[in-house]
C-alpha cells in the first residue's frame, strides 16, 4: 500500500506539485495560501493520530488527495496550466493539491534494500 500511495503522489506531483510549488515559491501571497492549505491538510490527516508511523501518515495524505482530485474531475476541474503566473487566479482545488505535495515532500522515500 505504501508503494501505491508513493506512486500515486509522485503523479500528482507531476500533475499539479511541479507547477504549483514553483509558482508558490515566486509568488509570496500564493505560497501563503498553500501553506494556508497545507496547515488543513496536515489536521485533516493527522487528527487523533499522534505518533503514527510515517508510512501511515503517507498513505493517509495519498487518500486524502486522491478523494479531493476524484471529487474534482467528477464536477469538471483540471489543473492549471503550467505556466506559474496562471496560479495567480488558483482555485481552491488546485491550492489543496499542491498542499498535498507540498506536505507529501517531507516523507523521503524509503531506502532501497539490497
């Protein structure tokens, strides 16, 4: 499960993380608002789960974001383009995702075994 979570995370990261990310670390006010999102994300996810494994955490913020994007293309959204100024205009589904890589950055994969 945690494979599938990494997996499906570094997607969105590909998707939405790349861009956003970017354009929040140029643009001041934005990346306010992603960490804004970040903070709601991490309380979503988190919440009565103090000391819980990394993986858990991980596969938690995997679900988290996957329920947040399914809910969104079912009503039509797609994310913005990949120039960083058109997140100046973001909506909140595009902030939330890039809150999910933001927050998913800080689980270093897993060391390989031999």
């Amino acid at each position: 499960m945690e494979f599938s979570a990494r997996r499906w995370l570094s997607r969105l990261q590909r998707e939405v993380g790349l861009t956003g990310l970017a354009a929040a670390a140029a643009l001041p006010g934005l990346s306010a608002m992603v960490d804004q999102h970040a903070a709601a994300v991490r309380d979503a996810t988190t919440f009565g789960l103090e000391g819980t494994a990394a993986v858990a955490g991980l596969v938690l913020l995997a679900n988290y974001g996957h329920g947040v994007l399914a809910h969104a293309r079912e009503r039509g959204w797609a994310p913005p383009p990949t120039d960083p100024t058109a997140w100046r205009t973001a909506d909140w589904t595009s902030l939330r995702l890039a809150a999910v890589c933001h927050l998913a950055a800080k689980y270093a994969p897993a060391p390989r075994r031999p």
